[in-house]
C-alpha cells in the first residue's frame, strides 16, 4: 500500500515542481507518515475492544460492510433515486462522525511541530504531505464502503452507472468536509479548545455505538416492504436534504428527469458542495488551521478554571459520597481519583461509554427480532418478562470500566500509591470500585429500573432489588479476583487478554445468577424475591469487607 | 570523614547495603549514617546507583542485603512505617494532570491520612508559596514543566516529613523558584529535618549540601564536605566528579567525535 502511494506521488513529480514542492522532502515525509499509519493499525488490530481510531483496519471493514448494507437500500428501493438517497444519507452520517473523530489527529499531527518545522522543509511542501495524507485517508474510508454499491451499479446500469455514482460519490464527500469545517468552526466558537477535545471524544463514542448499530439494525430495517416502495423523493420536505440532491442528480442525469423541482436540487448538488470547498479553502481554513493548532498545542483554556472555587472541604457530590461510603482517608483518595478522572479521561470514556450505548442497541435488536408487526412485538414484550433481560444485561456492560479501571495512559503516575504509606492495597482498590459503582452501575441501574417500573409495572419492584444486590455482588467477585490498583498499568495491557477470563466470567455468571431469577420470577410471589435481596445484602457487605481488607503482596 | 554530631542518633543508616539485579550487581557494600540537619548531595554518573539507594530508603524496594534503617525503622521489615516519615519526589514524575492541584493534593494528603481541613490549608499556602494559587483550580493538564515540578514538591512536603529525597527538584524551575526552593531546603534543615539531595547539576549540589556522596559503579567513592573534597582533589565539584568517576580521556573522544564531520570538509 505504502509503495502504491508513493508511487502516485512520483506520478504528479511534475506537479509538485510547479508548486514548489520539494519531492524528495514530501516523499520522505510520506513514506515516514504511512509508515507509522501501518503501524498504528496494527496495534489498534489486536485490540478489538477499543476501535476509537478512525483509521484502524476494523473500521475499514466496518465500513465495507455497511457499505453493503446501505447497498441494500439502492437494491430493495423500486426507485433508484430513493435508494441513492437513503444510500447517501447512510454514508454522510457515517463519513462525517467517522471524519469528525478522526480529523484532528489526521490533520495535525503535534509532532509535526517538534520534529517537521524546525527542519529546513518549506511550507509548501508541509502543506502538500499534510494534503495528501488526507486524501488518502479519505480514500481509505471512501473505497471500502463504496466498493460493493460501485459493482452494483456497474452491473446495473453500465458505464454511465458508475461514473454518475463516482461523481456523486465525490459531491458527497465534498459537501461533508464542508459541512464538518462548519461544525468544528462552531464548536469552536463556544467552546474552549479543551472543552472541543471532549466533545470529539463524544463523537468517537457515537461512531463506536452507530457502528455497533449499523451492523445489528440496519439489515432488520431494511426488509419492511412497505418503506421501499416510497419513492422520498415526491416529498417536498426531502428538498432539505443534501442526499436527497444527490439522489436528484441521479434522475436527471440518468432518468432524464427534467421538472423545476429535479433541476432546483441537482443544481444546489452540484454548486452547495463546489460553493461550499471554495468557501474552505478562502475563508475558513486560515482560522480553523490556527485554532486547530491551539488545540494539539494544548493552549490553556481561557474559559477559566475547570471548576467552581471551593474553600471548604467536603461540599459538593462527589464529596459528599465518597465520605458517605469510604472507611478511610485512603479509600477516600482512591475514590475521589478515580471519579475524576473517569469523568476528565478522555480516553476512558471513549473505551468505557460505548458498552453502555451497546445495551439498548441489543435489546432493541434482541427485541425487534422475531415474528408479526412492530405493535405485536410491542405487546410481547410487554407480557413478558424480558425486563430481567435487560437488568442483567447491565452488568455486561459495568464490567468493563470494572475492568478498564486499573488501566490509564497516565499509568506512570500510580508511582504515589506505592510510595505513600497505605496500610492495605485493598483499601485503594475498594475506593476505586466504589467510584465505578457509583459512577456506573448506580445511576444507570436507576434508569433502568425506572424504565422497567413504568414499562412492566410495579409488581417488577421486588425483582429490580434483587437484581440490584446480584449485579453488585457479581461486580464484587469481579473486582476481588483480579484485584490491580486503579489506573496502573498502561492501555497496551489491555490487549494481553487477561480480560477474557474475567469476561467468560461475567457472561456465566450472568447467565447462572439471571437463570435462578428467572426461575423466582416464574415459579415464585414477589416477596420470595424480596426476601432473597434482603438476605443477600449480607454476603454483599462482607465481600466488600473482604475486598478492602485485600493485603500488600 | 565528617564527625557524628553528638548526642544525636543517626536518621538514615546504611549498613552493608547490597543489590543485585539477577546477576548484575549495582550496590556494593555501602555503609553510611547521616544525622537530622543534614543536607545530602547524592550524586554520581548515570547508573552508578543513586536512584536504587533512594528507592531502598523509600521502602519500594526490600530486595537488598544489608541494613536499611530510616528514624530507627527498618525500611524492609516496616515500609509503610517508613513511607510516613518520609517525602520523596521522584525525578520527572507523572502526576494526574487532568486534576487540579486541589484535587491532586487532597488526594496526597489522603493517602497519607491527613485529614482533609489539614491538607487543604497546608496546600493552598504553599501554593502560594510558589506562587500557583491562581492556579489552584485549573487542571495541571495545561502547566509547565516547571508548574507541575512545584506541585511535585508540594506533594513531597505536604505530610511534613522528617527525612525528604528529592531527586532533580530543580528541573524546569525558574530561577526565582530555585532560589525559593534552595532556601526551603536550608530552613528544613535548619528545624532538623534531612534532605537527601540527587541531582546531576554540581553547582547547585555543591552550594546546598552539608556533605557529599559521590558514587560510581555502585560504590562510594567520596564522602564529606565540599571543602574537603575540594582539598584532596581539585578545583570545582565538576573537576572532583570527573576525576573521580574517570572520565580522563575526554580529549580524545571529543576528538573522535568531531572526526564525523570528516566528509563536509574536503
């Protein structure tokens, strides 16, 4: 692949002189820059539970295969241009999350600053190696998703297919490199460059979650046979949005579509993405460019201090909390430590949020699945008692930043839990847990429970607790048997598999604990249930106990 | 050799202190003692064994032979005893700098059972101190080398140790800062409390410490005061280093090196 770029760039030699491009400097600059590509992908490989990196070869192929399933939209459609619509307004959405997340690391890379700029390498050719670095990741994402829906129309319609959907293909990209330097450009606007960083973050954990989605949902969708036959684009409304010209462009260039209508949003198709490049490149990219900087500069924020001055110890949640539940000052440390920085860690949480998003996507999946219309799954659902489905399901979800709390890229920093005197490691990491608990389990547990009380009724209370006290005991056993201190060891830990023990773990655990609820449920009254929560709040209390006490080794 | 002062027992104690990593050893039968007041410059070559000293004293490290003993306490048999009467600031530390320093050294205090009103006082005046009460609230993700180096140190004093290893704590500070921090180092001393000072910057061990320790290869190749290194073998600290740890044929190498540019010449 590397030699392929490369030798594309030898191809446009010419061009590069005109430009004032030093070839040998972009040539070795590339190579270095895809060099590291490759290497970057195959750490994100081995790594499958944590695909934040746009780039990775998983993305790819996620890409190929919603690619194929957005292909699906052109083939079920009896009208083409719906399809392409429906087909475009997949891609955009995905392309522009995907771009969003990655755009920052793939445009500037910080260590072009420290290592690039004070080397006799002139703009030009800095700004050429940055160019092509997009173009190709751009057409890394582009050719995967594209490929199966290019055959098609190749097959289809001929020549002439391809090349209008290349076309098209183009426009929309276009127009969503557009529209993202608009979104960028007002983000940041109102939000401080660090503030910016989180919010990439959150677009990160939708892409995760959409992806996720994509694969489980979209091919459910897709076979309603009564959606196909709409043809989107008779609707009015459809005029607002961008693949709808697209899909446009298509039916006048292909079906010789020639009313005011057609022709009103090919045009805009046509020039709101050219329009909207030379817009880019006059307007916006100085200012963006400079304010991109500021952020992989880490320039201090000015909105001020991250949080309210407090003088007094101990106001505030967090506080509050951690002096409700923690035994000692130590487990208090651990405590505090650990929900900030779940709450500050970028990095956490794009590894740690998306299994949460994962839940409703399942469970939709899980119920949607199956015979007969929308409205009588609805009631099926409803009748039974998928509610405990969905509790335990939860714990599947905890249990990854159970898990991914002894991991942190600033693992280095954990040097001062060994050098304070802490009287028991066990009490740091019972701190930690309570934190993630806290943080994790417990509110989402309440929302869950809320949902199931209003969704299945009141006689599910009993069930909710019981389901509270056996979630938070497994979660216990969890901690107990792999007990690390929190936040240190590095990420790259992380790949070394010591998770799928504790992973097996949980599935049985789940799955044995879940089954003898579901029998209590079946078999047995509410107050059985009640009872059982009551008395297993004994065991919960002294395996905490237990997990405190845990010694120095 | 520097005289005991009288009537006081020695805080540090190395006795026959041994260390092997497998089969490569680093320390080789060290023995020294050092008293309460005392400033100590640690200083040697890279890898000659300073930081492995440092980390037995701190309690990290139990696999030693000989003796270690801080205060009286033995640093193998009671490391968390001893991890209460010390501070240590490593060398270029990582702290959590998506904290605050509030945050940051409320955790610290924690750690060491300070209670939190204690802590919180202690921290914002020597925050101030060093001028970062400003700054208090502000996550140290967006600080200086030299901000963060200040909240290290703070982090090393907060629990108000008798003995405190301090390993570059100059690095990254303004002058302004060093001249604070030198003269923190001196009035701790001053209420009798140790410092065991490393560093590579002679000049400045050279002006704090009462006494110095040189070591190369894991041995102690020189001990006492400045002037009485200076006495037996040269002009500067950096002259008495160099000699010592046997760097002689320095022209040479620099001539060696400078043959590289051969090629750009002709």
């Amino acid at each position: 692949m590397i030699r392929f770029w490369l030798f594309i760039i030898r191809l446009l030699k010419p061009l590069w002189k005109r430009l004032g491009v030093n070839y040998d400097q972009l040539k070795a600059l590339m190579e270095a820059r895809l060099l590291m590509e490759t290497r970057r992908r195959k750490t994100w490989q081995q790594n499958k539970s944590s695909n934040s990196g746009g780039s990775s070869w998983l993305i790819y192929l996620s890409f190929f295969f919603i690619g194929g399933g957005a292909l699906a939209a052109i083939i079920q459609f009896d009208h083409v241009g719906s399809g392409l619509t429906l087909y475009f307004l997949i891609w955009m959405v995905f392309f522009s999350v995907t771009l969003i997340s990655d755009f920052t690391e793939v445009l500037i890379d910080v260590r072009d600053n420290y290592i690039v700029l004070p080397r006799p390498v002139n703009d030009r050719t800095i700004s050429a190696s940055r160019l092509m670095h997009i173009v190709i990741y751009l057409a890394g994402l582009t050719v995967p998703f594209m490929l199966p829906a290019l055959i098609y129309m190749a097959v289809m319609f001929g020549i002439s297919g391809v090349l209008i959907f290349i076309f098209l293909q183009l426009l929309s990209e276009l127009m969503v490199v557009f529209g993202i330097n608009l979104i960028y450009l007002g983000i940041l606007r109102f939000a401080s460059p660090a503030r910016f960083r989180d919010m990439i973050g959150y677009f990160q954990i939708a892409l995760t979650v959409m992806i996720f989605a994509g694969y489980y949902l979209t091919p459910r969708l897709l076979d309603w046979d009564r959606v196909t036959a709409v043809n989107f684009l008779e609707k009015p409304l459809s005029t607002i949005l961008p693949p709808a010209w697209l899909g446009s462009i298509w039916e006048v260039l292909h079906e010789g579509a020639a009313d005011t209508v057609s022709l009103f949003r090919a045009g805009l198709g046509i020039l709101v993405p050219l329009l909207g490049i030379w817009l880019v490149v006059r307007f916006l990219a100085g200012g963006f460019n400079r304010k991109l900087m500021a952020i992989s500069m880490g320039v201090k924020s000015d909105a001020g201090p991250v949080i309210r001055k407090r003088n007094q110890p101990g106001s505030g949640y967090m506080d509050r909390l951690s002096r409700w539940v923690c035994r000692s000052q130590a487990e208090k440390a651990a405590f505090d430590l650990t929900w900030l920085m779940t709450a500050r860690s970028r990095d956490f949480k794009v590894k740690v949020y998306p299994s949460f998003g994962f839940i409703p996507v399942f469970f939709l999946y899980m119920a949607i699945q199956g015979k007969g219309t929308l409205a009588e799954r609805f009631m099926e659902i409803r009748s039974g008692n998928y509610f405990l489905l969905l509790l335990y399901m939860l714990l599947l979800a905890v249990s990854t930043p159970l898990v991914s709390i002894r991991f942190s890229d600033k693992y280095k920093a954990s040097w001062l839990f060994i050098t304070s005197p802490v009287a028991r490691k066990g009490e740091l990491i019972a701190g930690a847990f309570k934190a993630v608990m806290g943080r994790f389990f417990v509110p989402f547990f309440l929302v869950f429970a809320v949902i199931t009380l209003s969704f299945w009724g009141v006689k599910t209370a009993p069930h909710i607790l019981l389901a509270f006290v056996n979630l938070s005991i497994i979660s216990v056993i969890i901690t107990y048997l792999t007990p690390d201190l929190p936040l240190a060891a590095p990420w790259e830990e992380a790949k070394k598999g010591g998770q799928v023990a504790t992973n097996i773990l949980t599935t049985v655990a789940v799955g044995v604990i879940g089954g003898f609820h579901y029998l209590l449920v079946l078999f047995t009254p509410g107050w059985v249930s009640f009872v059982a929560a009551v008395v297993l709040i004994l065991p919960l209390y002294f395996l905490l106990k237990r997990l405190s006490a845990l010694k120095w080794t | 050799m520097q005289e005991p002062p009288p009537f006081k027992a020695p805080v540090i104690s190395l006795n026959r202190l041994s260390k092997s990593y497998g089969k490569t050893q680093v320390l080789f039968d060290i023995n020294l003692d050092f008293y309460p007041g005392q400033v100590i410059g640690y200083i040697g070559p890279n890898g000659a064994g300073k930081s492995t000293t440092v980390r037995i004293l701190a309690g990290l490290d139990g696999e030693f032979s000989g003796e270690a003993t801080i205060c009286g306490i033995d640093v193998r048999k009671d490391p968390l005893g001893v991890k209460q009467m010390i501070g240590y600031v490593p060398e270029m530390a990582e702290l959590y700098d998506v904290l605050t320093p509030r945050e940051f050294l409320t955790m610290i205090g924690r750690l060491h059972n300070l209670s939190d009103a204690v802590t919180l006082e202690r921290s914002l005046r020597m925050l101030r101190f060093f001028g970062l009460e400003t700054n208090a609230d502000d996550r140290m993700d967006t600080f200086s080398k030299g901000m963060r180096q200040k909240v290290l140190l703070i982090s090393g004093l907060l629990h108000n140790p008798q003995v405190l290893f301090l390993d570059e704590p100059l690095s990254g500070l303004d002058a302004n800062s060093v001249i604070m921090v030198k003269e923190i180092i001196s009035r701790l001393a001053a209420q009798g409390k140790t410092v065991f000072y490393c560093s590579h910057m002679m000049d400045v061990v050279e002006k704090v410490s009462d006494r110095i320790i040189l070591i190369d290869k894991g041995r102690v190749v020189a001990d006492g005061t400045f002037n009485e290194l200076k006495q037996q073998e040269g002009e500067s600290l950096e002259q008495v280093f160099s000699k010592l740890t046997g760097k002689q044929d320095l022209d040479q190498m620099a001539g060696d090196f400078m043959e590289s540019f051969r090629s750009d010449e002709q």
